[in-house]
C-alpha cells in the first residue's frame, strides 16, 4: 500500500493485457427471458461490487470476473433462488465488502441508519432556541 | 464553551482517521471469509485430458492436506509464481490446480513452458469454483487438509517470502 | 527558457504572497498605512500566476518533451485541445491551476470589493494569504509543474484516453473555480471573527463569492456526471462513488451557505452559524481534494494518486481548518445573534432548509468515510448506492416540499403558510399521486413520490412572481425562481430515469432487429474507422418508432498510446428521452455484444441542471448590474464614494 501509486483511472481503462480469451459467459451479456427474473437480477447486480474492479457493480464493469458472477446472479435467479440467497451466498465467501446494500441487520451498520435520526435530533435541539414559541 | 470547540473536535477525529489511512498497511484484497470451514462443494471437469478433474469430494477424502492453486494461462503473476510451485510439488506437497477461464490448448502450451506441479486439475471456465471458495482473482493458493476443511488462504502470486506463512500453516493443517 | 522563467514568477509570488500575509497582519494590528499596499501586491502576484500557468499551457501546446511533466502527460499525436487540456489533466499542473485561480480570486476580491471595513478586509486578505502559502509551498517544493527531463524524452506517454473529452477538458477547471471561490468566503468569515465585525455587510460581500463558486460547483458537477453518463457506458450518471461524492460536499455546503448568507443580509441573524458554513465550505473542498487524491479509498475515478501527496495535503487542511475552527471557538462567543425566529417566516423556512442541508451533507461524508472507520475496526465493507438513496432520498424530498411554501413566506412575520399558488401545486403533486397508481405505474415509493411532487413544485415554484410585473422583478428573485424550478424539472427527470429506462442486453448479428421499449432498432452492421490517435470498431443502429429512423454509431476504441479500449457510446435525443446504445466484443461470425437503453425523460436531468446554473447566473449578474448602477447614481449625484482605506 505504501509504494507509489500513480494510478490514472485504473478501473475504467482496463489495459489490454488479456484476462482471458475464452467468450464470456452465457448470461455475462445476456438477459433471462422471464422480465420479472430479469428485474430482480439486475436490481441484484446493481448492489454486488465487483471484486476486481475500483469500486464498480458487477452490473457496471467490462472486467471478465464480473461477467462471471453476472451469469453466477442470473443464473441462480433462474433457478428459483432469491435474492437475498444469492446475496448471502456471496456474502458468505467475501464479506459484507461485495455488496453495496449495508444490512441493518448487522451491528457494524447499526451507527450508519442511526446517524439521519441521531443527526435530526441534534439538529432540531440545535435550533431550539431559535424560534418564537406560536403565540396561543 | 467546550461547545463552541466541538467542529474543532470532529476536525480532530476525521484526521485521525485519515492518517491511519495513510499509514496502516492496509488489505488490497478482499479475504476469503471461508478459512476455518469446509470446502463448499463444487466438481470440476478435467482440464486437460490424462488428468483428473477437481471436486469438493476429492478434497474432503485426501490423506493429508493439499494445496490447491487457481490459476490461468493467461495470468501474468501465475507465470511468476511456477517455479515455487514446481519445487514444492518436487518435496512431494501434494497441489491441485484451478484453471480459471481458460482453454486446454492453452494450459498445456502453459505447463510445457513452466512445468506441471498438479495432481489434478479442474477446469472452471464460469469462475465458479473460484467464487464458491471466495477466491477474487488468480492466483490464490488455498491449504486444505485432510478432513476438507479450509485452513489457510494467500492472495496473490506465492513468492519466496511467503513460504515461511504457508510452512507453518501447513505444519497446523497436518 | 520559458519553464525556467515561469518558475521563477511563482517563486516571486510566493514570496509577494508572504509579503501580503505580513501587511495584512500589520494592518489588523492597527498600521493602517499600510494596509494601502495590499491590493496591488495581490494583484501583482495573481499576474505572476496566471503567467506562469500560461507558460506550462505553452508548453504542453508545443509538447515541450524537455520538460518532465510534459513528456509524462503528453503526447505530439494527441489533438490540440487534449494538448492543451493535458496542462491541467495531472496532478502538478492541476495543483497549479488551484493556485492560479487562488490567488486570482484573491485579486478580484482585492480589486473589487470596496464597501467592507478596513480592518476585516486586511484581515481577509492575510488569511487568504496564509492559505496561499501553504499552497505555493506544495507546488514549489513537492509538486514543481516546471521540471526538465535530460536529456529530453523522445515522445510523450500520452493522455489517458478516457480524459480525451471535450466534457472532461473543461470538467476540472470549472470544479476548480468553485471548490477555489469558497475560499474567500473562508477567508472572509476568518476576517470577520478575527476584527469581530460578523453581520449584514460581511454577508452582502460575502454573497458573490458564494454565488459564484456555488455556480461553477453546480456547471462543474453536471459536466462530471454527464460525461460519466455518455462516456462511461453505463448508462448511469451518478454512482455515489467516493470521488463524486467529494465533489457533492463542496456544493452541498455551499448550497447550505447561500441561504443562510441570505439570512445574514436580510436580517443580520444566524452569524455563528453562516460563518460556520462559510468554513465547512472550503473545508469541504480541501477534504474532497484530500480523498481524491491521497487514494484511500477505493473509486473509479481515482486519478492522479499517490499518498505522498495525499500526506501533505492532509497537513494542510489541518493546519488551516483547525486555525480557522480554533479562532470560531474563541471569538464566536462575542457574537450577539438577534432575536428568535418566527416559525412561519422566510427565516424559519431557511433554516430548515439548512438544516436539513447540513443533514445530509453530514450523511454523504459519514457514508463516504465509513468503509475506512470499519477497516480499522477489522471489517470490509461497502457503502454504495443503496445506502445513499435510502437516507438521503426522503430528506432530499422533504427539502422539495420545503419549496412549496419557503420562497413566498415574508421575512419576520408569520403569515398564512401557502400561497395561492403553493396551494395549487399542492393539489396537482396529489393528483399526479393519485395518478401513478391509477396508470398502474410499477414504481418504489421514492420514484412514485418525486414523480409527484416535482409537477407541483414546478407549479409553487414559480410562487414569488405570482402578482409581479415579470419585466421589474428584480433578478435575484428571477434567479431563485428558475433555480428552484430548474430542481422541479431535475427531480423529474431523475425519477423517471429510475423508474422508466428500459434495458437490452443482446448478442445481434446484422440484420436482426431488437426491440427496445417503443423503439425497434435494427442492426445493420459493424465496420472500422479510424480517428488521429485511435482505430474504432463502429456499428451501425437504425431506430424507429412510426416516425422516421435515427441512425446511432456506437464504437469500441482502441487507443495505442497508452495501449487502452474505450467504448464510445452513441445517443440519440428526442423530445421525450435518450436513446442509447453501447457495442461490446464481437466479431462478424459470433454477433456482436450490444447494450441498448430507453431511458424516458432523462433528457430532463441535463434540462434541470442547466436551468438551476442559470438561475444563479441571472442571480449573480442582476446583482453586479445592480451594484453598478447603484455606484453610478452615487457617482452621478456629485458624491464621490470614500474608499474605506
């Protein structure tokens, strides 16, 4: 970490070193025929980053990885998983780090959906004395 | 008073944060949360004829532990790391490979050039062996001992100055 | 010669800039003699600047590959405005573009600004100064643009291609401008605490600078996303990525500023906190620069990093954020604030609306910064999109509904909470509600409601003309309305974006037809064109809903130097929505890879940002038209204004 980067929009320009020449696959670049699976697909794969990418979705990314778990997401959404399995299933192997939707489940998050109902209390006690009381 | 030094306060932790940023050797990669579990089920077609495929199963029955190497022809750091391997398969470390996303033709033009440390070896065109161990890229290298369980996880090209960690970690998985 | 001489007229600006920090010091301590110096020197060094920043724009025009950056960032084959924009595409000659703008905002706020005290003023000036500095002292001594190379190089490593865009040529200027401009509004509010002359006038010189940074920040932040938008391929145009966010912060505070600024004017009330925000401002902007460019945390975006840098300009912004906080805490105390508010008043309006503001700004940074406090407690982990739409969607509605009622309440008074006309878009946010759900429109509750509430609020917003003659209307009211209307159109535009876009992801060999919400597009076929310093592979898309075809060209690039692929989407505007369509791998046996969108009204987005801009235009420019006429009727009546010092 503490050489020296000097990294110009790495995760956009992939170089062209290959990552493999095999064709991507089946459902990389391809969408499920039921609409509805589809649906619930893409809004998954909106919310899974990459793993190989500067923080992309899978949903966003050219790398083959994501082509992957692409056809991994749509794959099982076929077969009659939800999303929330697929999600776990991921979560499971790479941590909460591969997706993007923080669990409110989870204590690590618990500060994060505090923080607008700490940050409204504190605002509005900040302005307390700011106002008039309504005239009766 | 003390309030009105609050934002100075907020100043204070934010750059304390960021200079443990700057500063702490920080992971690149995202870890495999799988060390310590069994090895998620997954069968892998053979690679390349005259050798074994790769599945969960043949992992869970092994004498002792493994390693277990995914890598791709097509993979730079792969080509780094080889001649390690080869030496360790040479002390009689058993190792089963992962080809990722690749073609016969091309792992065999691969292991001619950089020799063939593999027992067996599984080809996972879709990644999917790879995301079932939790693995984010090649090469990564896995211990799994005799009873299947996962016991130690590397990112990354294995170099020399890993073998020290992978030693130790083999001695416990034994 | 030239890069030479160049770096020598910054070393002696840097050096007048010291000299300015001094005199500035001198003065507040009571020398008002020589208080008389300080403008010309100000001006005097922002010329040595804006030299020297001409001279590296030379010299990337001549690719000068004697010179280091030029050679690291340039190449002879690139275009001339990539040539050109490659001056400031980098981290030195981007640091040196913050200085130029610096210190000639420094200078304009020298020349122009003629009605504050003098005391505040020499002490504006110092604490601009002082933030030169450290400034000049990053450049000169870690971060030199003017470098030579020996021997010289024989060709330059080029320009990443994706900065190639005429978007992205004048994206970070423009940034700049903004993210720069609030630091007089920093320097400004310092002055004031420091001379303790926090009030009505502090506020009315501090509006412009405001104005104008929050003007830039927003033309700034459009540009960014719109090039994300069309040349990223995504079809998205805000991620909530780490770099976009730290352009967001900037804005939001400066959002929060201008109406609490307007406060200040208006009722010499909210002193502790306007200057509070007039700090969070440019604070925000240095710790934006700070995340963008020290690299710790993961973006797309991330350009030009490296730690080092990233270290020192950690140092900065504690050193003058924490000054600054430190003189808040000791002086702010003296500062008697006015009378309670009304709570149906234009001032109470404004204050939830900076509240509210302040909410989520603190949202953005706590979501951007979290991953790190958790990677220090041991965990890795995301915030993206989901998060940020989640607590900031229904804030950033409840402001829209603020809008209805804010901008036509009476300064002081209570009053009756709605307008006619806020009534009426009231009524119509709730009809088009009823709506969504009889057209049986399958939305989320945020789509649904900012499809509602953004025909209304375009409806209220338009409150405060209500009664007027549209010709006298003074322009900053014209200005406001257009701003807020501009939001109604934009909040429009983001929830059918959300709701609406249609998308296909096909492999398609010539010939084959595909069906994208209205539209059938048919693909005729790929074939190679070449550009100056790229080859490309183009395929050719006819479009067709009843009326007559479209024709779009998406093409996958290939740059050589460096060896990098780009895809350049192609769109296609109609009145009601964007088409878009992106080619991916392929060849002429397998098909080729295409990702085609229908995105409805998205069109709206770029209309609604557009229209917000230039409402703080009409704003800043009917204000200077005022300022001016006011001094000619001045000038006119025989009185010649007593310059304060």
């Amino acid at each position: 970490m503490r050489k020296l980067l000097f990294v110009i929009g790495l995760g956009l320009s992939l170089p062209l070193a290959a990552q493999g020449s095999l064709a991507p696959a089946d459902y990389a670049n391809r969408q499920l025929e039921d609409a509805g699976q589809e649906a619930r697909a893409a809004a998954l794969m909106e919310e899974l980053r990459c793993l190989v990418c500067q923080g992309q979705s899978i949903a966003d990314s050219d790398a083959d990885m994501a082509g992957d778990m692409r056809h991994l997401v749509r794959e099982r959404i076929q077969r009659g998983e939800s999303p929330a399995e697929i999600r776990d299933y991921l979560i499971e192997r790479y941590g909460e780090w591969v997706s993007y939707r923080p669990a409110p489940e989870r204590p690590i998050f618990w500060p994060l959906y505090l923080a607008p109902v700490l940050l409204l209390l504190i605002a509005g006690w900040m302005v307390r004395r700011r106002f008039r009381r309504p005239r009766p | 008073m003390v309030r009105r030094f609050l934002p100075l306060l907020l100043l204070l932790s934010f750059v304390g944060i960021a200079i443990w940023a700057l500063t702490a050797e920080r992971e690149e990669q995202v870890r495999s949360k799988l060390v310590g579990q069994p090895v998620p089920a997954f069968a892998l077609e053979p690679a390349i004829e005259g050798k074994p495929g790769l599945s969960s199963a043949d992992l869970a029955q092994s004498e002792g532990p493994r390693l277990v190497n995914i890598f791709a022809s097509w993979c730079l750091p792969c080509k780094a790391e080889a001649p390690l391997l080869d030496a360790l398969a040479g002390e009689g470390v058993p190792i089963d490979g992962i080809a990722v996303r690749d073609r016969p033709s091309d792992i065999l033009a691969f292991l001619d050039e950089h020799g063939d440390p593999f027992e067996r070896l599984g080809n996972d065109p879709r990644s999917e062996a790879m995301i079932a161990l939790g693995a984010s890229g090649v090469p990564e290298t896995f211990i799994v001992d005799g009873r299947g369980v996962i016991r130690y996880h590397h990112q990354g090209p294995l170099m020399p100055a890993d073998l020290p960690a992978l030693r130790a970690a083999w001695e416990e998985a034994r | 010669m030239i890069a030479e001489f160049a770096h020598g007229a910054l070393w002696l600006a840097a050096a007048l800039c010291l000299m300015q920090l001094g005199l500035g010091v001198a003065a507040l301590r009571g020398e008002q003699a020589i208080s008389r110096a300080i403008r010309p020197i100000a001006a005097i060094q922002a010329l040595l600047v804006v030299t020297a920043f001409a001279a590296l724009i030379w010299l990337f025009w001549r690719t000068d590959l004697s010179v280091a950056l030029v050679a690291a960032n340039s190449h002879s084959a690139k275009p001339l405005l990539y040539k050109i924009a490659g001056a400031w595409g980098n981290h030195e000659g981007s640091m040196l573009l913050w200085l130029t703008v610096l210190t000639g905002s420094g200078a304009l706020f020298a020349a122009f600004e003629k009605r504050l005290e003098a005391r505040t003023m020499a002490a504006s000036l110092a604490a601009q100064a002082a933030i030169g500095i450290g400034f000049f002292a990053f450049l000169l001594l870690s971060s030199n643009p003017f470098e030579r190379l020996n021997p010289s190089a024989v060709e330059g490593k080029g320009l990443n291609p994706l900065l190639q865009d005429p978007g992205l040529a004048f994206h970070p200027p423009t940034l700049y401008l903004g993210y720069v401009g609030l630091s007089v509004a920093f320097s400004l509010a310092v002055g004031a605490m420091l001379t303790g002359s926090v009030g009505s006038a502090l506020a009315r010189a501090m509006r412009p600078w405001v104005l104008g940074s929050w003007i830039f920040l927003t033309a700034g932040i459009l540009a960014g996303s719109y090039w994300a938008y069309y040349e990223l391929g995504w079809g998205g145009y805000w991620f909530w990525d780490p770099v976009e966010n730290a352009s967001l912060m900037p804005w939001i505070a400066a959002t929060a500023l201008l109406h609490s600024v307007g406060v200040l004017a208006a009722r010499n009330a909210l002193k502790a906190w306007t200057m509070m925000l007039a700090l969070i401002g440019f604070s925000m902007s240095m710790v934006g620069t700070f995340l963008v460019r020290s690299g710790i945390l993961t973006s797309v975006h991330a350009f030009a990093v490296d730690p080092e840098r990233g270290a020192f300009i950690l140092f900065l912004l504690t050193f003058y954020i924490g000054a600054a906080l430190l003189i808040f805490g000791w002086k702010i105390g003296h500062v008697r604030d006015s009378e309670p508010f009304e709570p149906v008043s234009r001032e109470g309006a404004l204050v939830a609306n900076n509240l509210l503001l302040s909410v989520i700004l603190a949202l953005v940074f706590i979501g951007t910064l979290y991953p790190i406090l958790a990677e220090a407690m041991g965990e890795q982990i995301s915030v993206g999109p989901p998060y940020f739409n989640t607590v900031i969607g229904p804030l950033a509605l409840i402001l829209a509904l603020l809008l209805f009622v804010g901008p036509k309440l009476r300064w002081r008074r209570g009053g009756p909470l709605f307008s006619p006309l806020g009534i009426a878009g009231l009524l119509l946010s709730a009809a088009m509600l009823v709506i969504t759900f009889l057209l049986g429109w399958n939305l989320t509750i945020l789509e649904r409601l900012g499809l509602s509430i953004a025909p209304g609020l375009a409806l209220a917003s338009l409150a405060p003309l209500w009664g007027r003659n549209l010709l006298r209307t003074p322009a900053p009211i014209t200005g406001m309305v257009v701003a807020h209307l501009g939001l109604a159109v934009l909040l429009a535009g983001m929830a059918a974006e959300s709701g609406f876009t249609k998308e296909r992801l096909v492999l398609a060999r010539p010939g084959e037809q595909i069906e994208v919400g209205p539209w059938t597009m048919e693909f005729e076929g790929t074939r190679p064109v070449a550009g100056p310093n790229w080859t490309a592979v183009e395929a050719e898309l006819r479009a067709s809903r009843g009326s007559g075809p479209v024709l779009l060209k998406p093409q996958s690039r290939y740059f050589s130097s460096p060896p990098t692929q780009t895809s350049e989407a192609a769109l296609a505007t109609d009145w009601d929505g964007q088409l878009y369509a992106v080619i991916g791998q392929g060849s002429e046996s397998e098909g080729w890879q295409l990702r085609l969108w229908w995105k409805p009204l998205v069109t709206l987005i770029w209309l609604g940002g557009f229209l917000v801009t230039l409402g703080g235009l009409i704003a800043l420019i009917g204000r200077w038209w005022g300022e001016w006429r006011r001094r000619r009727r001045l000038a006119g009546s025989g009185y010649r204004e007593r310059r304060a010092w």
